[in-house]
C-alpha cells in the first residue's frame, strides 16, 4: 500500500485515512492536521477495540442552541470517522456533552448528569468522557470539574471544537496509554480568528443541514453570557458558504438554514465587506435548493434591504424570528438592545407589509432586574399587537460577569414566576388563534420523519415552521408535497397529500 503523507496533500476530504503515513510529521496547517490526527485516533480505536472485542460505541448530548446542534454534527462527523460507532445511550465507550451556558439551568443539568455518567463508567474500562461547548468557556466551571469531576477525560471550549480530532488523540494517550485517570485533556482558549473549513461533518437529516454563515457575537446585550463564551464576530468567507451549501446540495440536501447569533450584521467585517441580504441573494441563487431559512435576526440590525429580499425571493421561508426580549423601551435600554418598542413594531409592520404571509417568532425575558409591573404590561401590550405565531418565555437568570448580574433591584421569584405565567398564557392563546388561520389551506410540507406515536403518520415542516402530522409512508421523507390542513389542533395540524 501507498502511505500518505498529509503535509503534502491537497484534497484530504477524499483520504482513506487508513493509507495516511503515521510515521511523518503531523502536517502546520488546517485541515490537513486533523485529518492526520484523526488517522491516528483511528488507529488508537482499532486496537482498543480489538482489546474490548467488539467496536467501541460513542453517545453526544447536545445542549442549547441551533450551534450547537450544529457543532455536535462536527464532532460526530469526527468520531464516525475515527472508527467510533453510534451508540443509542450514554452506555457507550465514549460520552461527550456539547453544553449550553445561557441559563443557570442549563449547568445544573450538566453536573446533575455527570454524576450517572461515573456510575457508568465504573463498570466500562473503555469508557472515556468529553466534554465541550459554551459552559466550558467559563474559568469557575472547569475549575469546579477539575476539583470534583476527575473522571472527565476531555474538556474543551467553544473556539478550538475544529481540533476534536488532536484532542481526541491526546486524551486517548492521556487516559489508556499511562496510568488511567491520570491525567485530564483540557484546552480552553479565550478567542480565536480563526475559521478552519471541510471538517468531515455527520448530518442528523439527509435532506437539510445547518450552515454556520458567522460566528461569536460582538452586541453585549446586558443579561447575555454569550459573547464571553463564543467571542468575537466572525464572518465566514461567502464563497467557502456557497460551496460548503453546493456540496449539501449535490448530497440531497433541499433545505439549509443559515446560522449565526446575530445574522443580519452578516459580513461586515469581512476583507470585502458584503451585506446578510447580499448573501441571501448568492444562495438563492443555488440550483436545486429549495428553502432556505436563517436563525438569529437582531432587530436593531434588520434592514429594508433584507426585507425587500424576502418579498422577492421563492426560496426564503415565510417565517422570521424577531426576538424581542421585552416590550419596555426602559427596560430595553437597560438590556442594551439598541432598539425601542416603537421601532420593533414598525419593524414588523414592515415586515407584514412584504410578506403578508409570514410567521413571526420571538424570544422574551420575564424579570430582567428593575423589571416593573408597568414595564412588564409593555411586553404583553407587544405580544398582543403583534400577535406571535410562537414565542419563547424565559426567567431572568442571572449570569456572572455580565452587567445585568451586578444591577440592584433583582425582581423577586413569586413577582417573576406570576408574571411568567400570565405571559405564557397569552403567547399560548394567540399562537392557537393564529394556526387556526392556516386551516383549509393547501401548502407546500417539508417531510422529515415518521411519527413518533402513530407509525401510518409522518411529520413535516410548513415554509412557516409549523409541524405538519398526515398519512403518508417513509417514502415521502425529504420530500417537499403539497399537503391540505384538515385540522388545526392548538400548535400542529394535521393534514391530507392534495
Ligand atoms: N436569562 C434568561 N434568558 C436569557 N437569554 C439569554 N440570556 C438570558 C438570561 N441571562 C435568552 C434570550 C435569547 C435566548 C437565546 O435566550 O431571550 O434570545
Ligand atoms: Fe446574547 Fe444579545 Fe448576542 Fe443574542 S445578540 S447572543 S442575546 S448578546
């Protein structure tokens, strides 16, 4: 056999890695290092799992957001290829939890598991635990893992998830190649620049992907803890999108959606600067997509030029989540968001106005500290006038380090969980008030899956988000049929093929 020596190849997407020459330097430059060290990793699993007898299986727990979602594709994209199975619980060989930091809650899920996770282990030599994402860019964190969590063999953060496979290597030396347990991976880094393209990515769907379009986010908005733990903005180049969405696409993929913490600053700072809605343009633009979506819009960054692209594009899904946060233009200020009520709901008068048709989403925070009864009637005055199609209700959860953490006058819990209630229940009404809308209409479904409870049923997606329940075999999965809603039942419909 020719042994490859990657520091000298050109397209490693299309290396066996069983071919590439260990015996060489690991390659400076990316992606050619990673693709060495997951050559190496692989071997490393080979012999371990002739030990065990059987292939060692690995198991990811996302946590979060669309990211990280999208992340944990990358890593098991990485895994599969350096000879790890699926497995379908955390009884596996190799345990990573991708985790979310945005909430006090999301960390308290993650220690309160890791404990099961020890319990696992005890009774598996093989069994190794990772883990990663936004919780891990915060020093008190790892600090706490390495004080009471000794079992973890892997912790890295958010900027350098595009060196799994190094990381990987090293904590297979670090925990089977010396004493076990000796010694933990850890490689945190503060911020990077650096975007690393054509990582072997594993996609959940066959038929639509995420696609990271930019990275970090540079708004600071007082409550959030995520420009600390993501970093700066970062745009990636539009012809490594393009790409990265034509090659999707000649692998069956018909739907993308466009990620980023904040999409509509999109581009600005890139050596040729270039507008979200430019970039809207050049996707639609790709022969055989047929939707496209983006997650997340910052009102104050929404331009009439994304909305003008919106009216006019067949692609663009008429669904557009605006989050508002609160409703308070006093308490607005405070977050530091940089909009008021008045220019949110000419916002979304615009909006209407474009796209008749399209559904509107939102994100609100009950209790943000200061947060009066008056203040509170704003939000609710909001969701009344703009009448959401679905809405996401969060306590106020106070994150060290931002602003919002050090602001006297934190609302009390019974103040916020009354208030969390009576909001809910509005958004609930209305979002049941709105999907009744659609009922006798035939539109266009996406079918992702079967159904969970009933098997002669599958489930899809409306260009809008809505799910879609009707009757219909597996055949129908990735396909975009035109569905007639019989029936609205409060948050889905069900639906017949027209
Ligand atoms: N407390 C509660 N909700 C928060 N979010 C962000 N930070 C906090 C916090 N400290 C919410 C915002 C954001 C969504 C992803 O999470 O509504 O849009
Ligand atoms: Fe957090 Fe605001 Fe950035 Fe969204 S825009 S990630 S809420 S700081």
């Amino acid at each position: 056999m020719n042994f490859i020596d990657l520091r000298f190849a050109t397209d490693v997407r299309e290396i066996d890695l069983d071919t590439v020459d260990l015996s060489a330097p690991a390659p400076d430059f990316e992606p050619n290092r990673q693709y060495y060290f997951m050559a190496k990793a692989r071997s490393y699993v080979r012999e371990l799992s002739e030990k065990a007898g059987r292939p060692l299986t690995f198991f990811t727990q996302t946590f979060g957001c669309q990211m990280n979602a999208r992340d944990s594709e990358k890593l098991i994209g990485i895994l599969e290829n350096i000879g790890y199975v699926p497995g379908d619980s955390e009884a596996a060989d190799f345990v990573i939890y991708n985790t979310c930091t945005v909430r006090e809650n999301a960390n308290n899920k993650v220690y309160g598991r890791l404990g099961y996770l020890n319990s696992l282990q005890k009774k598996n030599p093989f069994m190794m635990i990772g883990l990663c994402g936004c919780m891990m860019q915060e020093p008190s964190v790892v600090e706490k893992i390495k004080q009471s969590y000794r079992f973890v063999s892997l912790i890295f953060g958010t900027h350098n998830i595009y060196k799994f496979a190094e990381l990987m290597t090293l904590a297979l030396e670090n925990t089977f190649g010396g004493e076990k347990g000796s010694t933990m991976t850890i490689d945190i880094w503060e911020d990077t620049d650096k975007i690393v393209e054509d990582l072997p990515v594993e996609r959940k769907y066959s038929f639509k992907s995420g696609v990271n379009i930019m990275f970090g986010c540079n708004n600071f908005c007082s409550y959030c803890i995520v420009p600390y733990v993501r970093g700066r903005e970062r745009s990636r180049e539009p012809k490594e999108i393009i790409r990265e969405i034509e090659r999707l696409v000649a692998d069956g993929v018909i739907e993308v959606m466009l990620l980023g913490q904040n999409v509509n600053s999109y581009g600005k700072n890139l050596p040729q600067p270039m507008s979200f809605a430019e970039l809207l343009r050049e996707v639609e633009k790709i022969d055989g997509l047929e939707r496209i979506r983006f997650m997340t819009s910052h009102p104050k960054d929404l331009s009439d030029e994304l909305i003008a692209v919106m009216k006019e594009s067949k692609k663009i899904c008429p669904h557009l989540h605006l989050p508002l946060q609160s409703g308070s233009s006093r308490i607005l200020k405070n977050m530091n968001r940089r909009y008021d009520k008045e220019h949110y709901l000419k916002l979304v008068e615009k909006i209407r106005a474009a796209v008749p048709d399209i559904a509107l989403t939102t994100d609100i925070i009950v209790g943000f500290p200061g947060e009066t009864e008056e203040d509170f009637e704003e939000t609710l005055d909001v969701v009344k006038k703009v009448e959401y199609d679905s809405a996401f209700t969060f306590i106020y959860s106070k994150r060290t380090g931002t602003p919002a953490a050090a602001m006297e006058d934190q609302v009390p819990e019974d103040v916020v969980k009354e208030r969390f209630d009576r909001l809910l229940k509005e958004v609930q009404e209305i979002a049941a008030k709105k999907a009744e809308g659609l009922t006798g209409r035939t539109l266009p479904v996406l079918v992702e899956e079967r159904n969970r409870q009933d098997e002669t049923l599958v489930t899809g997606r409306l260009g809008n988000n809505s799910v879609v329940h009707l009757p219909g075999g597996k055949d129908l999965i990735g396909k975009i049929v035109n569905v007639r809603l019989k029936e609205c039942r409060g948050f889905y419909y069900i639906g017949e093929l027209a």
